[in-house]
C-alpha cells in the first residue's frame, strides 16, 4: 500500500500520538482554568498532572503501541497475545493507567481469560483510545473482521456495549477516512449507526465540555470538535481545550482527523515537538500494520472464530 492511503494512515498514527501530547497538559483541567493558566491552549509543552517532558506520550499511545506490537508479534489478531502485551506495558509502569485497564489486566493475569466479565462500569474510554493498530491492519479485510478485531482487543479490560459499540464505531470512520472518505461520509455512516442504536451518543445540541473518560461524553465532545471545524490543527484546539479527559479526546479526535485531513495537515511544529522516539515507532508500526493488512491468511485465527 503506498501513496494517499498511506499519508493518511501515518496521519492517523501521527495524530493520536500529537493528540495525546498536547491534551496531556490539560487533562483534568475546566475550560475556565485551561483559559486562566494558557489562553487558548495549543503548543505542545508537556506539564500537566503528570508533569511530563515535552512532546512525551501517555497511555493512550503506549498502549495503542503494545497493542500494534502485538499483532504484528504475533502475525495477526491473537487475543492472547495482545493481553500479554498490556499485562507486559504494565509491568513497565506507564504514566498513568486507566482504573478499568488495570482491573482488566489484573483479571487476565489471575484467570488467564482474554475476556473480562460484562460489567457496568466498563463504559470507559480505555478500548477506543487504543484501537488504531486494528485498524490499520484489518483494512483490506471485510469490516466484520474489523469489529471483531475491536471487540477482541477491547474486552480484554472493557466489557459494555457501550464500549463496544464507540469503538467499533470510532474504528469504521478511521478505516473509511483513510480509504478516502469525507467527513459527510463518516457522519451519515458509523455516526448515524451509532446514535440510532445508542441514542446518549447524540451530539447535536449542547456544547460538551469537561467531558470525563466515559465513552459518550469522550465520544461527544471528539464530534463535535471533528464536524465543526475543517482542519487538524482546529479540530485538536477545540477538543483540547473543552479540557477534562483532554489526552484521550485529543488522541481519538487526532486518529480520525489526522486519517481525515492526512499527515501533511498536521502542523510541522507539533511533529516536531513530539518525543522522536515515539514519532519513529508510530511510523514504523503504521507502515508495518498497513503491509499486514495486505498479507493473505495473516487473520486465520479471527476468522476461525467466526467474529465472536
Ligand atoms: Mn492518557
Ligand atoms: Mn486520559
């Protein structure tokens, strides 16, 4: 795979990872103290509640990291193998972690099963942030493949339909943005699906802010921000600086506008800020995950299990 679909997969990648970076500084900040302590927040300058160097990730790319590293380990999408992934991406002490994430690892660790319990609580951001390296190696495969893809990954720590549901969703307009559709497109496809099956997805109407790290309000905040501007640059603005769950709507609003608006909209500076470590394993992974996604019988596994 080379030429536009390629520009726009990196612009994917690229854009969770620059996404992630500048929200991180203001994550669990209001609007009102985002406003007080920078103005309109758009340089990426590290900070935050982490206190982090500039251009450093957080989980929301790491994991996405593992997760892509596992696929491409392993040949395919084997659950097993992502969940030893995360278990592994723990053990090294990542940054923050998410309270569902954690309790789903732990669980894999005691039980051994890649599948956690349905639970309530489980509507959290956590499966969707990570998703993009599914994406990315399942796009010449059937979309059924790809929602499997996304429910194997994602239970592993989230089980809710919720949860399922967002991702798949979030999956599908990244996968047909970077097959060259237009955000018309995405709007009258996977959005429509999402909010005729699951009406709390709605977002026309009130302006989210602070959203927290439950999928719909993650979910609102990122569409509203996508579908009222027409560039990366602005959308990422506008998602950052609702503040809240900042790094994770960044990072999801950067995978699909960056798929949307491809590698070349996102600004030089941004690129150049972020930690060249993790521009150079994005980067490869995009590339390695796009020429997987091309390779007959990498996906027998998935397919064996009949999408479940
Ligand atoms: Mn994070
Ligand atoms: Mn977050």
């Amino acid at each position: 795979m080379s030429g536009e679909p390629q520009q726009r997969g990196l612009g994917a990648y690229l854009g969770l990872a620059v996404g992630d970076a500048l929200g991180a500084t203001v994550e669990f900040m209001t609007p009102r103290e985002i406003q007080a302590a920078h103005g309109v927040h758009r340089r990426i300058t590290g900070g935050g509640w982490l206190n982090l160097r500039v251009g450093a990730v957080t989980d929301d790319t790491t994991m996405s990291l593992a997760l892509g590293g596992a696929v491409l380990a392993s040949g395919g999408l084997d659950g097993r193998a992502m969940a030893e992934a995360f278990s592994q991406w723990m053990r090294d002490r990542p940054v923050d972690i998410g309270h569902t994430v954690r309790r789903g690892i732990i669980h894999y660790r005691r039980t051994g099963e890649i599948e956690t319990p349905l639970n309530d609580n489980d509507a959290g951001n956590g499966a969707c942030m990570r998703v993009l390296p599914v994406v990315l190696a399942t796009l010449d495969q059937p979309l059924d493949m790809l929602h499997a893809a996304c429910r194997l990954q994602g239970r592993i720590t989230h089980h809710h339909p919720l949860s399922d549901a967002g991702t798949a969703c979030v999956a599908t307009m990244v996968r047909m943005a970077i097959q060259g559709c237009d955000a018309a497109d995405l709007i009258q496809g996977p959005v429509e699906a999402l909010v005729t099956a699951h009406p709390e997805f709605r977002f026309r109407g009130r302006r989210e802010e602070n959203p927290s790290g439950f999928i719909v309000h993650t979910l609102r905040a990122v569409f509203q921000a996508l579908f009222d501007t027409d560039c990366f640059e602005n959308c990422l603005v506008d998602v950052v600086n609702r503040g809240g769950d900042a790094d994770t709507t960044g990072a999801i609003a950067g995978m699909i506008a960056g798929a949307l608006y491809g590698e070349s909209d996102i600004p030089a500076s941004w690129r150049r800020a972020l930690d060249p470590r993790v521009l150079e394993a994005v980067t490869a992974q995009t590339l390695d995950l796009m020429e997987m996604s091309l390779m007959e019988g990498s996906h027998r596994d998935l397919e064996r299990a009949g999408g479940s």
